[in-house]
C-alpha cells in the first residue's frame, strides 16, 4: 500500500501528518461524489423547492447522464484514494457513509421524518475516517467524535426543516411529523439535543484526552449553540422590539419571518 510511502512519523504516537493529504482528498472526492449523486436521484423534487430549484441538475443547466457519471467517478477515486493511500478501513467508512446516505437516508426523506435520525448517521461518519486514517482502528474515543457530529446534526437539519418547511411539504419531503406533533419533535430534536452536546464535549476532558482548555470552549461553545437564532426559531419566540427584530431579521431569510410562514 503506498501509505507506507507516506509514513513519516512526527509524533510519539507515529501519526503521519503526510496522511492527510490523501486522507483530506479522498474524502473529499467522496463527500462530492455523494452530493451529486444525491442531486441526481433529487432533480426532479428540487425543482419544486423554490430553495434549491436552482441548483445546476434542476435547473436544467447539466445533461442528467453526464452528472451521474461524475458522480459515480468522484465516488469511486474518493474511495480508491483511501483504500489506497490511507488505509481499507478508511475507504470501507467512505463507502458507508455513501451507500447509507443514497440508498436509505434519500428515499426515507419522502417517507417519514425518522430521516432526520437516520442520515446523521452517515454525516457523522467523518471523524471516524479522519481518526481512522491517523490511528489505523477505531478507539473509543472516536466514537465520542461520531457521537458529537451524530447529535449534532439533528438540531441542524430540523432547523432548516422548520425554516423551509412549506418549500419541503410542497416538494413532497416528509422531514417533519404531521403539524400537532411538530413542537413536540422541534423542541426534542432541538433544545433537548443541544443540552446533550454539553456533557458529550466534556468526556474527552473526563478522560484525560483534553485539557482545562478544551472543557471551557466545550461548555462556551455549547451555550453560545443554545443562543442561537435557529434554536429561538425552533421555540417560535417572538422578539417585538424593533431593534432586536432587525437583527434577526439580518440573520435569517426574509421569507421565514413573512406572516404566512408563521
């Protein structure tokens, strides 16, 4: 394998930084690869998504073959890349992380708003890659990684779901439950999630893995996250001072704050 040729160990570990050249491609390539494949099985649902109807495969402005084909070819040298470069074990995450994504994340989006659960999972694959690539196995302590990205793509993706909600309903995507479910799940999926990201941050540092450092931006980071317009949005609370809704009018797309979208 030519990870060998790359292996210029520069820690006491005997991590090679060289690995993340073809570490940082490979995934790359695949992460591209996923996205327009992605686009192609989605072209005719995002024309109706006045967000997205412009991206180039719904607009109309790529031949939909040729767009498959460079799909499948950045899928393919992503994953080569790492089975080659890095390590089997990098590329095989890869090839999950695409598969997952396409196969069972993609088509449960028009089926049932589990989808916002099921595709973080190939979006947290990732780290795994990444401490793949450095350690040539998968430690415990990549699985907190998993587990941080993993959490915290729900009150990411929900977020959007809300904002855009009407633009996903009239596309047929079901990202959301029925509407007297929907502040039940908007408030699990995302206050309740973002309070679990604060004692997630803090294991590394439990076990030693971190400093003081690291546990002080963990619980900053996770307050500041909590603050955030999109959770505010999520808790429909309405700011009526002028000044206050000029800022987060700035922040935010016009359309979200319309009296139809409310």
């Amino acid at each position: 394998m030519l990870a060998s040729v790359w292996a210029i160990p520069l820690g006491s570990d005997g991590f090679s930084f060289a690995l993340l050249i073809p570490t940082l491609l490979g995934t790359l390539l695949a992460a591209g690869g996923t996205a327009a494949l992605n686009q192609f099985i989605e072209r005719r649902f995002d024309v109706q998504m006045r967000r997205i109807s412009r991206r180039p495969l719904a607009a109309g402005k790529l031949n939909t073959a040729g767009a498959l084909c460079f799909g499948i070819l950045l899928s393919v040298a992503g994953t080569f890349c790492l089975a080659v470069a890095v390590n089997g074990l990098a590329s095989l995450l890869a090839v999950l992380t695409l598969a997952s994504c396409l196969f069972i994340y993609t088509p449960l989006k028009r089926k049932t708003p589990l989808c916002v659960l099921i595709g973080a999972f190939p979006g947290a694959m990732p780290p795994l890659i990444g401490w793949t690539a450095a350690r040539g196995r998968l430690d415990p302590e990549a699985w907190v990684l998993f587990a941080m990205v993993f959490l915290w793509q729900s009150p990411h993706f929900v977020a959007i779901a809300w904002m855009y909600r009407e633009d996903y309903s009239h596309a047929g995507y079901m990202v959301l439950p029925k509407e007297d479910q929907r502040d039940s799940f908007v408030f699990w999926q995302s206050f309740v999630v973002s309070l679990l990201l604060i004692p997630l941050s803090l294991i590394p540092a439990i076990v030693g893995e971190s400093g003081l450092a690291y546990s002080a931006g963990a619980v900053l980071a996770g307050f500041i996250f909590l603050l955030l317009r999109r959770t505010l949005c999520f808790l429909q609370i309405e700011c009526r001072g002028p000044a206050v809704a000029v800022r987060f009018d700035r922040l935010s797309p016009r359309s979200f704050y319309s009296a139809d979208a409310r």
